[in-house]
C-alpha cells in the first residue's frame, strides 16, 4: 500500500472567509480558482498588497463590520446593515452613534457580562467538587 499526501484544497469563500476579507472585493483569480492549504498559508504570512488595501479599508464582510462596531451580527440586520461596508463607512456610523447602534452594542455589553458570570460560576463549581474529591 502506498500512501500520497493529496493536497487539500477549499473553495475561494472559504479561503476569503479564513482572510476575514469580503470575497467580491478579491481579484478575479481569487475568486474564480480554488486556494490550497499552502496557498492559504502564504497569504497568511506574506499578504499581497490586494490583501492588504482589503484589510485596511475593505468592503469588510459582516463578521468584520460586527466586531469593528461591537455588535453581533444578528443586531447588524436588526440595524438594516446587510451589505459590506468600507472602513470610512464603519468610521461614519461610529460618529453618527445611531440609536439602533448603542442599543446594539448594550446588548452586546449584556451578552459577555453574562457569559462572564457563567464561566466564573462554572469554575467555583469545579472547584467545589475539586475540593470534596481532596
């Protein structure tokens, strides 16, 4: 039996998601190719100037205008943000403060508080039953 190492391979929104950068904004060639694991990793340590101009000022993809504005995505749609947005555009809605945008990010606030709480009282758990098995 021989063995071959295959090389493995994702397609282009998988790498663009693995980027954090909004697939439509990539080259063609990005978009229309696929992206092996070495391929990914290289861009990774070495980012191209199109990577680069992407990070910087994007369009970013949701998960990246969700953490830039600290909310979750769920409360982006519930402000009417479904699209990409720039950097600048990011920057504009950060100084424009809607209400839609602190009520938002004080849910958000609530969420970790809570997650917070949760760990710690697991742990104080842990440790109890730690301290009975002793």
């Amino acid at each position: 039996m021989t063995s071959h190492q295959s090389t493995q391979t994702m397609k282009p929104a998988t790498a663009a998601k693995k980027l954090g950068v909004y697939l439509e904004a990539t080259p063609a060639e990005f978009q229309e190719g696929v992206v092996s694991r070495t391929e990914l990793n290289a861009l990774q340590a070495e980012p191209p100037a199109w990577l680069v101009e992407l990070r910087r000022n994007g369009p970013h993809p949701r998960p990246v205008v969700a953490s830039k504005l600290g909310v979750s995505i769920a409360g982006l749609a519930r402000g009417g943000v479904t699209e990409a947005l720039t950097t600048e555009q990011i920057e504009a809605l950060k100084q424009d403060n809607p209400e839609w945008l602190q009520k938002e990010r004080a849910t958000q606030a609530e969420v970790r508080k809570e997650a917070v709480r949760i760990k710690e009282k697991q742990a104080e758990k842990a440790q109890k039953a730690a301290e009975k098995r002793s």
